[in-house]
C-alpha cells in the first residue's frame, strides 16, 4: 500500500497564485497533466502521494505541511481597490490579493502578543473628495503642514502598510479591508518598482481616499469602465487635497503658478511630485487649461515627466509596525527564531519558509533563520582535581 496523506487543495491554489502561476505553468513544472492539478486544487483528487507533495513543495518553495493544513479566510469579502486596474492582468491582482491573506493570518499572530494602534479614522459621509480630506487633516490634527512620512503616519492610525515586490510594472498601490478576530483592519500595499518619495506618498494617500470615500462590500470587478474611473478621480482628488491643503498650498505658490522651477522648489516642502502639483494648481484655478499644458509639455521636452529632479533625493520612512513588532519578540527572548515559525504553524495553521515571512513583512534578511546549535554538557571539575593541578 502507498503512503498517502490528507492534502487541501486550496493550499496548492494559493501558492500557484502567490507564485504567480498559471495552472498550465504549474503542471509543466510538476511534469502533470493541466487537468490532474486543476483537480487537486479543487480537491476532486484529494489523496496525492507523498512524493507529489514533496514535489509541489520543492518547485512552489512551501513547506510540505503547507499543503496539509486547513483554511479560515480573514480576509472581508468584497473590494480591493487596484490602482491601474484596468491595465492590470487579473493574474497580478490575484497575486498581491494572495499575499495580502498571508500577511492578514500573520498580523493575527503577533496581534495576540502586541498592542497594535487601532484604526483611527472618522466615520462620516462626505460630499466631496475635497471635504473628506479635510476632515482627516483635521481629525489627525495635522493642520496645514507638509505629510513628511505619509506611511508612519497611516500606520500609526491603525492602518497596515507593506512594500511589495511585482513581475508587472502596471501596479502601483492597493488597499484591502481585513477582519482580525471581528476587528476590522486596513492594508495598503505599495510597489517597491515605483518607490520614489513623491510616488509613495500619493499612491498611500490615492488609496486613503478608497478607504474613506468608497464602499467596501461591492465588488469592483463588477464596475463599469467608467463607473471605475469615476472612483479612482474622486480617489487622486483626495490624494491631491490631502497632500496639498488649498489654503496652504495658495500661499505657497504665490504668483509663481506658470513657473516650473519654482514647483521644483515647493516638491522639497510638500514631497508631492511637480506633475501633481501642477495639476493641484490647475484644479484650485491658479493656471488656466493653456498654462496647464504648456507645462506638462516643458516637463515632456525636458524629459522630466517620468523621472523627476529630486526624485533620488528624498526622503520617506518605509514600513515598520509588523517588521517591529517581529523584532521586538525576538530581541525581548519572548519567541526564538524556531519558537516563532513553530507557533505560526502549529497554531494558526501558516506553515511559511522564514525568508517568505522575511519578504512579506520586510524584514532584514536571516531575521528568522533558525541557527541549529548543537546543546553542549553543563559539567562541573571535581574539586579534587583542581587541588592536584595546584
């Protein structure tokens, strides 16, 4: 008789997906038939070999026991607001939906240990774009100044933020809504692709305006074209509104709205591109539609429209709560490297490699490998000993 296991086929779906593989990819990989993984993934052939197993194990880079544990979805059903979505192949959007559900369970795991900030979001309905980023600045006490770390700050209101790694360039940022244990939590994940300053900032605060302004139980695949880009304008109006505060930003730009040396200079202040503040500028009446073209043609011409000056040099913190609250586990001897990955998988049923925790929660490489050290003997020299080498 052959040595056969229980075996979950969601769980070779979800790591097909975060792989971002096809199923035909993944069979010629496997050396099976497209039918035959199609089947174990929706368990119709539920009692692979072991040696399968070992094989699915070795080629998607997930631990065996992986494939063997159960599933309990955390994530809310519902929206997960694309950036660039008509652009982007479901494929990728599949990919980063399925990172975000690891990172969801692991959050769950440490929530268990640490105290994370709670959402911090006023709860109303707003007639505007313009007029709900203006009740966040307020409620967030930020007055009119500059946002200099737009992810320290969403993540010290309770929102969730990870840098991610893409094959596509066509995603830039998206947002989800997750339950944690009936606690409802925000994540916004960023492209590393596209990790200026500038580019990070608005792309947080584009997808603020989802969380605030949009619903969360629609599906937005089911969205018309325009209907989408109805909420992805409303979503750059609140970005442009809360990164650029009208009265502040007036004042600042003066008599020097058609002047595009002098957005150069305000871009050191309000790390929000010059492409953006010229439109800002544009939307509050400062320039007309002629003035506005013009610029972003001398933008074209000097081929600064892609790749803007200052966009090496500044600066904003990257995401730090969940590789924190990681760190501090294992510097404060609450959890050993091995502690950590064995409750994660024994008890919360995420059986993950350290270098996969490692990258979805950006932590420093060899964070969590575990060192095997051999135990050595505690034993004592009798005293008489001693005296004799005296």
């Amino acid at each position: 008789m052959k040595n056969k296991t229980a075996f979950n086929g969601e769980r070779l779906k979800s790591a097909r997906v975060y792989r971002g593989l096809t199923v035909a990819e993944l069979a010629e990989k496997l050396e099976l038939q497209r039918q035959t993984v199609s089947m174990y993934e929706n368990n119709k052939l539920n009692n692979p070999e072991l040696t399968t197993i070992a094989n699915m194990s070795r080629v998607l880079g997930f631990p065996k026991k992986f494939f063997l544990e159960n599933d309990e979805s955390i994530l809310k059903n519902g929206s997960t607001y694309f950036r660039a979505l008509l652009t982007t192949s479901k494929k990728y959007r599949n990919e980063q939906i399925q990172k975000v559900d690891f990172i969801a369970r692991i959050y769950r795991y440490l929530n268990d240990y640490i105290e994370f900030p709670l959402t911090n979001l006023p709860q109303e309905n707003y007639e505007s774009s313009e007029a709900a980023a203006i009740s966040l600045r307020k409620f967030w006490n930020l007055g009119d100044k500059p946002v200099d770390n737009i992810i320290y700050l969403v993540e010290e209101n309770g929102i969730l933020v990870t840098m991610f790694d893409t094959n596509t360039g066509d995603i830039d940022a998206f947002s989800q809504l997750i339950t944690v244990d009936k606690l409802e939590t925000y994540l916004i994940g960023c492209s590393r692709n596209k990790g200026t300053a500038a580019r990070i900032h608005f792309d947080v605060a584009h997808e603020l305006g989802h969380i605030l302004l949009h619903e969360w139980s629609e599906d937005i695949e089911t969205l018309s074209k325009d209907e989408f880009k109805e909420k992805e304008k409303e979503a750059n109006a609140f970005a442009s509104a809360f990164l650029l505060p009208r009265n502040a930003f007036i004042k600042d730009v003066g008599v020097y709205a058609d002047n595009l040396a002098y957005y150069v200079e305000l871009k050191k202040k309000w790390k929000v591109s010059i492409s953006a503040m010229i439109r800002r500028s544009y939307n509050l009446g400062l320039i007309d539609s002629s003035i506005y073209q013009q610029l972003m043609r001398t933008m074209q011409k000097r081929g600064i429209k892609k790749k803007e000056p200052l966009d090496d040099n500044l600066y904003t913190a990257p995401p730090s709560v969940l590789r924190t609250s990681v760190q501090m586990l294992l510097e404060e001897g609450v959890l050993t490297t091995k502690e950590f990955i064995d409750e994660l998988s024994q008890d919360y049923g995420l059986s993950l490699e350290s270098c996969e925790i490692e990258n979805l929660l950006d932590l420093p490489k060899d964070t969590l490998k575990v060192v095997n050290v051999s135990p050595v003997h505690n034993l004592v020299i009798k005293s008489r000993l001693i005296d004799k080498v005296e």
